[in-house]
C-alpha cells in the first residue's frame, strides 16, 4: 500500500513537471518570436533606407546637393544599422560571459571631448535643435583603469536613449568624483519616466518606456539600455534613473577609481557560473 501512495505521489510530481516544463517551453517559444521580430524590423528599417537612397543615385539628372544629401543619408543609416549589429553581438556575449573587457588608462575628458566630436551624434542633437553640454568634475590629467571603448559604448547608448525621447531643450553630460569611486551621468530635458518602470527599462527589448505612459514604441533594438546595465556592473559600478513624468531624466552610473585587477576577477566569476549553468542543462 505504501509503495502505491509514493508511486502516486511520484507520479503526480512527474505531471506538475511536465506541466511547467511545457508552459517554459510555451515562454520561451513566445520570447523567441519577439526577439526574432524586433531584429528583423530593426534590420530591415536602415537597409531598406539604404537601398532607397542609393537607388536615388542612379539618377543622372540628380543636382549635386540631393546627392551629397543622399549620401549622407546612406551614411546616417549605415551608423544606425552598425549600432544595431554590434548590440546583437554584445548581448550575446554578455548572456554567455563571453565579452572580453581591456584595462586602460581612461582621461576621463578627453572621453568626453571624443564623445560630443562624433559627427552622426552631433548632427542629429543639431537637426533636434537641441543643445549639448559638458560638465567635468576633475582637471585634464583625472584618468581611471576601465575600458575606454566600452566606456563611450554606455555613454552612447545613453545619449541615444535621450534623443529618443527629448525634443527641446538640452542633453547634459559628465561627471564627479566622490572617494573612491566617480559618477557619471546623462540627464535630458525629455518627456521623463513613468513611476514603476525604471526596472523594467533595462530589459532586453523593451523599446517604450517613457512619455506619460503612452506606451508608443520608439525606434531601436531596445538593448542599448540592457547592455549598458551589464558593463556597468561587469566593471564593478552601478546604474540608476532618476526621473518623473514631464521632468526630463538623468541616468547616473558610477565606476570605481582604482580596480586593476577587477575586471579579470569578475570575468573569471562569469566564466564559472556560465560553465555550472550549462553543465545544469546537460
């Protein structure tokens, strides 16, 4: 009789497994569908402009300003759609503990300068008629051990989110230092973040998330704000929001002074718990 029951109750375990296993299967099914649909649109939308504008060419009778505009045209959506595959890369790497970090010496203002001289980003804070500033808390010789690439990477994706959702105004951004660690920051005089949500921004994908609650999706692969959440903290910093509706929003990440050694610690970390996940699977 008691071998009945714990068969039963065996049994029984078994179908609740299955159960759950068919409805994670359902999920996962369901975010695969939206993965593929979102990098399919936000593929095809820069190549498809991109293939316009160079048919436009073709035109003998074209003046020479329509087509230095069409080349330009060319060039903004050829920015746009590099963006897009190096994020794809990034957030693979980054969900395999796969990404690779440098440790440099990074002058801090010379990043900064480097950032507001990119000519596609200037050109479309100038087309919005908004104003960029700088704002450096230390001198020209202020240098910290991170890597500098992916430290313009953040400051990028940031700066792309507030264009995203600021029309008039201004875009500021630098630095302070405080002990032994220095924030930095984007803020914008945009439409401000919904209350509830600022978890919810860093997801992958999630490409509305600000505006009143109006929900409208906004151009973009939604994973400059997920990635960007990841090397902060692969680099041993943290980022936040701050904001309310109607009153602009100011993302702050911060990054440790001194840390030469942190990032192959961190990244020997990765490695491990990527191996036991997998390892878990099989």
């Amino acid at each position: 009789m008691r071998n009945e029951e714990k068969k039963n109750r065996l049994t029984h375990k078994i179908t609740l497994l299955e159960r759950e296993l068919n409805v994670m299967r359902h999920t996962m099914h369901n975010l695969q569908s939206v993965i593929l649909s979102n990098i399919s649109h936000d593929i095809r939308t820069p190549m498809n402009a991109i293939v316009g504008f160079a048919n436009l060419l073709a035109d003998e009778n074209m003046d020479v300003e329509e087509r230095i505009d069409c080349i330009e045209h060319i060039n903004n959506h050829s920015t746009e759609l590099l963006v897009i595959i190096d994020n794809i890369i990034d957030a693979s790497l980054l969900q395999c503990g796969s990404i690779k970090l440098l440790e440099n010496e990074c002058y801090i203002n010379d990043i900064l300068d480097e950032i507001c001289a990119t000519g596609s980003k200037s050109k479309r804070i100038s087309q919005k008629n908004l104003r960029l500033n700088v704002k450096k808390g230390e001198g020209d010789d202020f240098f910290i051990i991170a890597d500098d690439k992916r430290l313009i990477q953040i400051f990028n994706n940031l700066i792309d989110n507030a264009l995203k959702f600021t029309n008039h105004g201004s875009i500021d951004i630098g630095y302070y230092k405080n002990n032994n660690k220095v924030t930095f920051f984007v803020r914008d005089t945009g439409s401000g973040l919904d209350s509830g949500n600022n978890d919810d921004i860093f997801k992958p994908f999630r490409t509305e998330a600000k505006a009143g609650g109006n929900g409208s999706a906004r151009k973009g692969a939604g994973l400059g704000l997920a990635i960007s959440k990841n090397l902060v903290e692969l680099m041993g910093g943290e980022i936040w929001p701050e904001s309310a509706p109607g009153t602009g929003t100011c993302f702050y990440f911060t990054l440790p002074v001194k840390r030469s050694s942190f990032i192959k610690t961190k990244l020997q970390q990765i490695g491990k718990i990527s191996k036991q996940n997998i390892a878990s699977i099989i």
